[in-house]
C-alpha cells in the first residue's frame, strides 16, 4: 500500500512531513514530487510555496501558516473538519489565510481527522525543524499514519551551491550551530575545535557571531563565507575571514534589516575550502547567473527556451506578444484535412509548432489521430516542430539538414518525380501572415500547393504595468527576439527595451527590424534556432563576465550598470 493511499473504512487521513529543501524547486526528491501529486491539503510556511506547489494537483487546498491569523477567523471551514475552506486562486489551487506557525499543528491534524491526505512541507529537512518534530507527535499521539520525506538542510545545500565543500582529504570534523538559540557553552566548544563550523544564522548577526567565534578561540584570520539566499538566482557570497566580515560587509552596502536580517549559512574554517572558492563556484559562475531574460512568446513556444536559459542561471520571464487564434473561414482548412484521409496528398509540410497543434486539433474534432498520415510524407521546418510531431505519433521524413527554416527546407526538398511520385500535391497548413518563400519554391520544384490558412496569429494583449515598466525602465538584463513580429508586437504592447537591456536576436531579419525600431543588437545566433539563440547569450555572458574578472571589476548584470548617454542604433549585425 502507497504511504498516501487510505485503508477502507479508515477514519483518519494521513499526514506526509515534507523537506522542500534550502529553495532551489530542483532539490525537491522524486518521493516529494509523488507525495505533493496526491495530496488533498498542503500546509506550508510562505518561503517554501513557490517550491512545493507546482507539483501539486489542480484543486488542492493550500494553507499559508505564515498568512495573518484575522483572514483565518473569518474564514469558512472544510465540511465536518474544521479546517479553513479555501478560496481558488488561478483556477488550479487554494488557498487561505491561517494562523501563525505555532497554530499549524492544529491545521494539520484537523484536515487529517476528515480523512485528508496531507503535506505538511517545511524550508530544509523536516528533522531539522522544530515545529514539524511537534507535529509528529502529536499524530502519533492520536494515531494519524504519517510519513517523513527528507529534504536537502540549507547547512549542507547552500555551502555545496557556494562551492565550499564542508570537508577535504583530510575528513576534518564539522560541526553545524544555529546562532539563534546557541549557549556560550556551544561557542566555547566550537570556538576551540579546529574543525569547520556551519553557522545558520541571519546577514544582521553574522558580524556578532563572528565575534562569539573569535571569544571562543579562533583566531581572527580564520577564513569564512557567507551565504545569503542560498540555491536561489538571488544567491550571493562573500569571502573573508572572522575578523574582516563585519567590514567586507560595510564595503558591499549590505545594510542592516528592519526586520531582523535575511538568513544565512556561514562556513568557518581553515579547512573549509574559501580559499579555493573561486575554482568550486559553479552555481554563481554560470555565464547568466541572475539575469533577468524577457522571453516574448507564447507559453508554449517559450517552455523549452525557458528551460534552456535557467540551464545558465537566468531567470526567464515569458511575455506573450502573439496570441493564436482560428481561420475565419475553417471551411478551407476542413477539406484539406479531409484531403488527408482520402489521399490528395503527397506530402504535409508544417513550418511551425502552431501549424502541428491547428492540424492535430481539427484531428481531434474529426475523431482521427496519427493514423490517418499514413502513406503520406511529413515534413518539419526544424527541431520544434519535429518534436512537436513526434508528441503527435508522427515522425517526420524530412527535416532540414541545414538552416532551419523554409529556404532550409527547400534546399533539402525533392523535385516532383512522375514516376516515383504517384500524388503532385503538397498540403501546406500555415498562419495567415506566413512568406510566400515555400510556396514558390515547392512550385518551382514541381509540385502543386494547397496553401491552407491553419491559423491567424494577432497580436497579444499588453502585459501587465509592473512589467512594461521593467521593459522601458531596464529592468530586464536581456530580451531574445525569435522573429521580426516579436519585435513589432513587443514594442507595439509594452513599449522598447530600455538601452541598457542586452538585445540578442535569432536571425539577420529579425536584427534589421530591431534596429529599424532604434534598437542596437549585442547578440545575434550563428544559425536560425532558438536553441542556438540561447547558447549565444550564454556566451555574451561569459565573455562579459571574464572580462570583468580580468579588469577586476565585481561582475554585474546588465541591469545594474549605470548608463551614461543612450546607446545609439548599431549601423551593422
């Protein structure tokens, strides 16, 4: 029996304490992932949401214990539970406001006594949370079935983040203190071992801390590093040693919090690996550690870029500028695909992931599937679109073995045979506003077209103020343009990029139409791929940032340099 599955009959439900790690959603475990799957209720502090509930099925209800306690008394309840009854948000999930921490216990324990499957998920490992060991006990105290789901430890994960490995060849001993609740007893022993020190504490204290380690007997030119949002794009260390931080501190402005202090994992010790940090530094060397990327495309078209791009450290942030919508007129679209069945065709050549998802959808309506291409030959413009086939069933016969594109696809096309080609007929689905280059070509080499109108793209809806102003503002490090209409309809619903806002482009036409809207173009991909598009901003970034490590200037991101004159438009690619 599945932890998460309920024996019939059983009056309680069960509780699932779960670790979402330091707060990279990647640390979450396979059993974290299965265990959120199948929850009916997820309770969790603030920090750690984001983490957990993409994984969570559509529905479940989410309860905020760090949410203000007056919105949970005004709440309704969970019928015959007690629990506060959740309001939708987003249309997949719940969630209300609830009591503070000490109060999620009960939370817990009255949705699991309605016979809810609950996940209860804390920050780092739930053996190292205090409020979670109290939890447990009190299901055990009632006989509420629960499971605990390790997670990641911010003490162990984010000095593995910073590239300082805890121990080396020579096994030094490691001891891990939480300033918050250490006694002068613990400094003392601490301070008087030789060993590494992990110390989890907040960036307003590790000055103090610091010093109790220096009164307990270290000497002060002991090395450390300080960590702050560990395994996040926002993470940020400091090297030093326990006499210097409170001054290396002051010299990076890092001002003193109003409310108490952002965490923090320092790492002490002569045997901690700081000095060799700048070889072991991987996660905050990736060439787009941080930066902000606009990526204006669809969802869908934008997922795989997306994904690529937070390979290199970038945050990406999807902006619609195209919005897909039907033919006018379907009736055209309808015979060719009836076409299909019958054999008018020879050949269907999609030259977009839209084009597949237009064919597969009037499929769908008609009760076909892949089957209905056999005997036909498919082609692909490029790499996307294959795939996008291949999530059909249907794998293509020709891709272009060169540049992705329609010229690409006509190099690569045959001529029309007579005799080894029984059909002349080529089926073209496309959108409304696509070249005439393939038809031309296709005619030219002896085939008949069907130019079919599959879809019409218009241009999306503005994104929201806080975004247009990021836009204009340069609140972006970077903006990759994939087809001239991206730049039209960006600048068209949000405005232009702010100068010092790094434009990188897929193609020469796409860079003529940025720079015929006053844009300079820093980057433009080898060859017409979004995958090649992002593997070149990758390389502006790295080459940017050697270049400041070589000049020994702290690396920056686009976003924080200080522009004097506004850039003028480049005259060339």
């Amino acid at each position: 029996m599945s932890p998460t599955t309920l024996p019939a009959g059983q009056d309680h439900g069960h509780v699932t304490f779960l670790g979402a790690g330091p707060g990279d959603p990647g640390l979450l475990t396979l059993r974290a992932v299965e265990a959120l799957a199948n929850a009916d209720v997820l309770v969790a502090e603030h920090e750690v949401l984001d983490v957990v509930r993409a994984h969570a099925r559509s529905g479940v209800a989410v309860l905020d214990t760090d949410a203000d306690s007056a919105a949970a008394s005004s709440a309704d309840t969970f019928p015959g539970t007690g629990t506060p009854q959740l309001a939708v948000v987003d249309g997949a999930s719940t969630t209300a406001g609830a009591p503070a921490v000490r109060d999620a216990a009960h939370l817990v324990m009255q949705a699991a006594r309605g016979g809810k499957r609950v996940v209860r998920a804390v920050s780092g490992d739930p053996g190292l949370d205090t409020y979670a060991a109290e939890e447990m006990l009190a299901c055990a105290a009632e006989g509420v079935p629960f499971e605990v789901v390790p997670g990641v430890a911010a003490a162990v994960g984010v000095p593995a983040y910073a590239g300082v490995p805890l121990r080396d060849a020579q096994g030094a001993d490691v001891r891990f203190v939480d300033a918050r609740t250490a006694s002068d007893r613990c400094w003392t022993e601490v301070g008087a071992s030789d060993g590494t020190v992990v110390v989890s504490t907040t960036l307003d204290s590790v000055a103090a801390a610091a010093g109790e380690l220096v009164a307990g007997g270290r000497k002060p030119d002991t090395p450390l590093t300080v960590t702050v949002a560990g395994t996040t794009t926002r993470q940020r260390t400091w090297t030093a040693t326990l006499g210097t931080i409170a001054q290396t501190l002051k010299q990076a402005k890092v001002l003193p919090s109003p409310e108490g202090g952002r965490p923090v994992i320092a790492v002490v010790g002569e045997r901690s690996a700081a000095a060799q940090r700048d070889q072991l530094s991987w996660f905050e060397s990736k060439p787009l550690f941080g930066w902000k990327v606009l990526v204006p495309r669809t969802k869908e078209q934008a997922a795989s870029l997306s994904d690529q791009l937070r390979s290199y450290g970038a945050v990406p942030h999807e902006v619609p500028t195209i919005a897909v919508e039907p033919p006018r007129t379907p009736q055209q679209m309808e015979r060719a695909v009836k076409g299909l069945v019958t054999g008018r065709y020879e050949w269907i050549a999609f030259t977009s992931v839209n084009a597949v998802k237009a064919v597969r959808e009037k499929f769908e309506e008609y009760g076909l599937d892949a089957r209905a291409f056999a005997g036909i030959k498919v082609a692909a413009v490029g790499e996307q679109t294959a795939r996008a086939l291949v999530a059909f069933g249907v794998k293509p016969d020709l891709v272009p073995s060169g540049e992705q594109s329609a010229a690409g696809l006509l190099e690569d096309w045959p001529p029309y045979d007579p005799v080894f080609d029984p059909i002349d007929r080529v089926f073209l689905p496309r959108a409304d506003i696509a070249t005439e280059t393939l038809v031309a070509g296709l005619i030219e080499l002896g085939w008949e077209v069907d130019d079919v109108t599959a879809y019409r793209t218009v241009r999306a809806s503005p994104p929201p103020a806080e975004t247009r102003e990021a836009i204009k503002g340069g609140g972006f490090d970077a903006v990759l343009f994939t087809s001239s209409s991206t730049v039209r309809n960006l600048v068209g619903i949000a405005g232009k990029p702010h100068n010092v806002t790094v434009i990188a482009c897929i193609g020469p036409a796409t860079a003529k139409t940025a720079e015929e809207h006053g844009l300079r173009v820093d980057v433009m991909a080898p060859e017409p791929s979004v995958h090649r598009l992002a593997e070149a901003l990758a390389d502006f970034g790295s080459r940017r940032r050697a270049a400041a490590v070589e000049a020994g200037d702290p690396v920056t991101r686009p976003s924080e340099r200080r522009p004097g004159a506004r850039r003028r438009r480049s005259t060339s690619t």
